[in-house]
C-alpha cells in the first residue's frame, strides 16, 4: 500500500489549474494528488514540477472554490493510474476516464499508469500488415499498417471531424475477425456539438459497440487536457497488450493538446522556445506518439491516427512540424480540393505513408497494389505539372500528351480522391485501373508488360 500524507495550508498561490505549495516533504514528479477546498469535494490532480522550494500541482479539475488558507493537498506516493477492464469497449467517459455515458462504472482487472511503461526497444517488432480505412487515398496510395502512426494534416474548416468518425466507423481488418479489432476515439478540447456529434455518429454506425470515446470539451480544464490522450493510450495498450486485440487509437485535435501544452508551461513561468511553445514539445510529443507499435510475444498491435489542424494552414508550424519527425508519414487535407466539392479534399502529392510498403502486396493486399499505387502517383504529379503549364500557355496549346494528363488529373481528383460512400481496396483498385486505361500505354513505366496485360487489356 503507498502512503497517504496529508499536507494543509502550503498553497502559495493559485493560478488557472495550478496550484503552488511550499515543498515541506520529498515526492516524485508526476505523483497522483487529491486536492480538497473547504466544499469537502475532492479534485484529482499531479505533481507537475518540483523545485528545492516549491512543488506544482496540476489539477484536473476547476480550482474555483480552493483556498491558500484552507486547501488540503494528499499525496498518493504513486503515479496516476487508470483501473481498466474489457468492459470499457462500448462506453463513453471524460478526458480523464470517469464515465459520462449513465451506465454502472467499468468492472475493473488491473489499474495501469496511464503514462505507460518503459519499453525495451528490441521488444518491439516491425509493423505488418494493412488495415483498410474505407477511404481510396489511404487504402490504395498511403497504406495504414498495423503498428503505425501516421498523422493527419488538417486545417480550421476543413472536414477532418467527418473523416475521423467515417475511419472509426469503416476500419476493419482484412486478416482476422472483427472481435479482435477495437477502436480508442479521443476527442481532445472539441466543442459540446463535435462531441456530440461523435457520439452520435459512433451509435448510429453500429461502431461504438467496439469503441472506448472519451470526449475532454473545451470548456474543460487545460490540464486535464493534457492528460485525456494519455488516459485514451493507457486503454489502448490494455486492448492491445493485454486483450490482444488490434486497436487503432484516433486522437483528435492535437493542436488543441499542444496549445495547452504552452498555456500550462507558460502558467509555470517556463521559458518559451518557438511561437511561445516549451522547448520539451517534441519529446512531450514522442511520449504520446512512441506508444504505438507492436511488441513480441503480444498478439494486438496499437496503431494511431491523430488528427491536428495546422494553424494559418502552415506546414511548417511548429506542431506539424515536430509531429512530422516522430511519425512514420502523413495524411495532407486540402483546402483548394474542399473548396470545389471534394471529399475527401485529400492532397495526394505531399501525402506519405512511410510504412507502406510492410503492408501491401503479395500477401497482405494484391501483388499489382504497390506498381498501381506508383503509377497513380506519378501520372498525377504530371498531371499537375501539365496544369501549370496550361495555367501559363493555355490548354490549346498543350501537346497531345500534356492534355490526356490534364483530363487524367481532373478525372483522377473526381473519381478516385472524391468518393460518397467507404470503398474496400478492391474497388479501389479497379477505379485506379479504369483511370489509367486513358493515359498512352508507353506512359504506364512503372507498370510491367504483364500487369497492362492483366488489367488494361479490356479498358478503353
């Protein structure tokens, strides 16, 4: 049993979800702590920062009501942990795991610290294999791979909350059953009507059934923020590692997680580092993103989709940015595409599934999947590049050539990236087939004499 020490009238100040003590006894960073005002009502919180004379506490929920002369801080001497059981698939709980759905409390096997254990690096193991998504720009050309994190690069506006809800609903597995597959849906600082509209959409698809969501609003504490995708990967890694299932964790707005990042540092009297972040955002980043992957000897896999919006559209935000190096990838949106009525508005060229090729192919997808995924890729990088050139020349006097991509790419974007309703990859396959018959048959280079054989032979 850890100890339970009592500690009343060392609040300093308070400031926001902080809470500054005099440090009077030694503790471990990141210990849980209940904090308890004069109401008697007890608010979760953490050791967030020790110095020789102060300790930070963050705590989880309002600090309105806390006095300095009256607030009782106990500490638990352990980390913060989160009881878990297989029960949690089908409910619904807050940012940090309480549920909110009005059913009875999760029937609890273990408590797991929701900062997830250290890892030995030769235990994990390559990531195999491709879960379908429903969506042709991720199934035929940037490939999920169990095991995988690979991100999405959104925008103010554009529809990463429907794409998000159509993956949770659609994913499935294209090797095993559906009782080994699971999705872990958090919503971090959304909107009363986005969490709303998940949990809807969740239930009426039929896929909540197999989901744990948790929703932290907007409305609630940035510190608690802070901790709902880490609460969300704790019961990943339990379905994961434990149930053994394949879990495909979607989080969703990381930017909204980062900037409270930068509130709670600056509200620490932190140095800043770039546009007012703390200089540990990679790392703080790498412990969230790290968590995916496969481990031998563990039947489940942990895969993550996470969702950011890029502030002013800027790849090169720091967000974006720092994500791009821990992750094995991206996902583009496009505004241009959104504008004119596409959906998925999906930006093909600067998207990247780097894990791709461990998942595709010759028994796991179709051996002709990785020729036509390159061969779609480059006749629609020329097809832009013959759209530029039309922008300067004009269509008219393009050579014939030039104009066959210029019909491919608006046919492509129409056709292939544009879709009403979840594809599976064979259906996808065959629409990239059908495109490509349009093009000349010495254009198809990365396609061999056999394939144009197989496929094209009967297209026109």
């Amino acid at each position: 049993m850890f100890p339970r020490i009592l500690v009343e009238g060392a609040a300093t100040r308070i400031e926001g979800p902080l809470l500054f003590l005099k440090r009077t006894l030694d503790v471990g960073l990141h210990d849980a702590v209940e904090v308890t005002g004069r109401d008697g009502r007890p608010r979760i919180g953490r050791v967030a920062a020790i110095d020789q004379d102060l300790l930070t506490i963050e705590v989880l929920e309002s600090t309105s009501g806390l006095g300095l002369a009256d607030s009782v801080v106990r500490f638990l001497g352990e980390p913060l942990s989160f009881g878990l059981g297989p029960g949690i698939l089908g409910r619904v709980l807050n940012g940090v795991g309480q549920v909110i759905d009005g059913g009875p409390p999760i029937a609890v096997r273990g408590k797991y610290a929701i900062d997830g254990l250290p890892l030995n690096p030769v235990w994990r193991r390559p990531p195999r294999d491709f879960i379908e998504t429903g969506f042709t720009t991720v199934d035929l050309l940037n490939s999920l791979v169990r095991g995988q994190k690979l991100p999405i690069f959104s925008g103010g506006g554009l529809p990463h909350e429907r794409i998000a809800v159509e993956i949770a609903s659609n994913a499935r597995l294209r090797q095993g059953g559906a009782s080994d597959f699971a999705i872990v849906f958090a919503g971090i600082g959304v909107p009363y009507d986005s969490a709303e509209f998940f949990r809807r959409s969740l239930e009426q698809s039929g896929a909540l059934e197999r989901t744990a969501l948790f929703l932290n609003l907007a409305s609630d504490s940035s510190t608690q923020r802070l901790l709902t995708p880490r609460f969300a990967l704790s019961a990943a890694e339990y379905l994961a590692f434990v149930e053994g299932k394949h879990v495909v964790v979607i989080l969703t707005d990381m930017t909204n997680y980062c900037e409270a990042l930068r509130e709670v540092s600056s509200s620490k009297g932190e140095i800043p580092s770039r546009k007012g972040f703390p200089g540990y955002m990679y790392s703080d980043l790498a412990t969230l993103f790290e968590r995916a992957g496969c481990l031998q000897g563990a039947q489940g896999t942990l895969t993550q989709l996470s969702i950011l919006t890029m502030p002013s559209d800027d790849i090169t935000h720091p967000i974006p940015d720092l994500t791009g190096y821990i992750t094995e990838g991206q996902i583009v949106l496009s505004r241009d595409l959104d504008r004119r009525g596409i959906y998925p508005p999906v930006n093909v060229l600067p998207s990247l599934s780097r894990l791709m090729k461990d998942g595709i192919g010759a028994g796991f997808t179709h051996p002709d999947h990785p020729a036509l995924a390159s061969q779609l890729y480059a006749a629609y990088a020329r097809a832009i590049q013959a759209r530029l050139l039309a922008s300067v020349v004009g269509e008219e006097d393009l050579a014939p050539t030039d104009r066959q991509y210029l019909a491919f790419g608006t046919a492509f974007e129409e056709q292939a990236i544009g879709q009403l309703r979840a594809r599976t990859l064979e259906e996808s396959m065959e629409i990239g087939w059908r495109l490509l018959a349009a093009l000349p048959r010495l254009e198809l280079t990365r396609l061999s004499n056999a394939q144009i054989s197989a496929h094209l032979a009967g297209l026109a």
